[in-house]
C-alpha cells in the first residue's frame, strides 16, 4: 500500500487533500512541505523558520504502542519550534480519535481554546470544525498559533485549490478566528 492510501484509508474524506493536491506540494514547496514515510508511518509536514505544522500523522495499527509515534514528535521538537496540528473533536463512537487525544496530551500538546475553526470540506460540502493542538519550546501565545495556522492555510490547505479542485476554499478570516470568549472548553482537560 502506498502512503497516499495509507492517509487516505486513516483519515476521513473531509480532512484528506487529493492526491494531486500532495503531490503539487511535495514538488512545488519542497522547500517547506515534508514527508516522513517508512515501512509503518507517514508523516507529512510543513517546516517554516517560525514553526512546524503537522498535515498527518498515520502508525500503521501493528506498530501503535510501540513508541513510533514519539518519537516521530520528538524528531519535530529537536528542531526547538512551535509545533501546530489540527485534530477533530472527540467521537466517541470513534476510539481512534479519543487515543489521539491521549497521545498528544501525553507528548506536551495543549489545546488552543481561543481558536475557532470551521472550514468547509470541498470532497463532502459539510462544513467540518476541527480544533487546534500546540506544543512550544516557548510561552507561545494562542495569538501567535493563530497566524502560524493563518500561513499554513493560505500556503498549504488552500495551494492551488481552484486548479486542483475546480473551486476555491473559503477566504482565511472566515475559516480562523481568534475568539477568547469561545465556550469551548479543553478538550485535553476532559481526559
């Protein structure tokens, strides 16, 4: 299996990029667009001089408990920046989504609270939310989050999008906003 089925099999429609869409990434902004990928893993990530912006993170089930995981996150923080993620809220008809939720609270994330986040999917035409997780060598602020989050949508998630996809994403400032009176609560808080 190749690690675009890989993602794809892992991951739901409305979170995965086309294939083309990676691809473009992977050979037009090689110079900030990464993949990781060995015989049980795929990760794929955006490296800028300010922060690290993990796009997916699949352990194959057989390797799951095993450290993999952990240690692909500690391979992103030697490199001493933020580094940002996007996680749906927990299903729990979905155990996967609650044991990511561990493992990333378990690896220093923190839950930026004061973020909101709704984009709609061009594969489902849902409008999908999705949380944001951090960890910073630094204080960070949510704020900084933001604008990290901000580039990597306008550099990543919307690369190209109309030619890829036959229409274009929502514009940044509807899909992220800064909110600190949000009434979401921690997600990682709840575990």
């Amino acid at each position: 299996m190749n690690w675009y089925e890989k993602l794809s099999q892992y991951f739901p429609i409305e979170e995965m990029k086309s294939k083309k869409h990676l691809e473009l990434l992977l050979s037009e902004q090689s110079e900030i667009y990464n993949k990781d990928e060995g015989p049980h893993h795929v990760l794929m990530y955006v490296e800028t001089d300010e922060f690290i912006f993990v796009d997916y993170l699949f352990v194959s089930k057989d390797a799951r408990g095993q450290g993999l995981g952990g240690k692909l996150i500690n391979k992103l923080k030697d490199h001493q920046k933020p580094i940002i993620l996007e996680v749906e809220p927990v299903d729990y008809a979905d155990s996967d989504s609650e044991k990511r939720l561990h493992f990333y609270k378990r690896e220093g994330f923190k839950h930026a609270t004061s973020i909101g986040y709704k984009r709609r999917s061009l594969a489902t035409n849902e409008v999908n939310k999705m949380e944001i997780l951090y960890w910073s060598p630094t204080e960070e602020s949510e704020e900084s989050i933001l604008n990290s989050m901000k580039k990597t949508y306008e550099l990543i998630h919307t690369y190209k999008d109309k030619e890829i996809y036959g229409e274009k994403y929502q514009p940044v400032d509807e899909v992220l906003v800064l909110d600190k009176n949000r009434e979401d609560i921690d997600i990682l808080s709840e575990l």
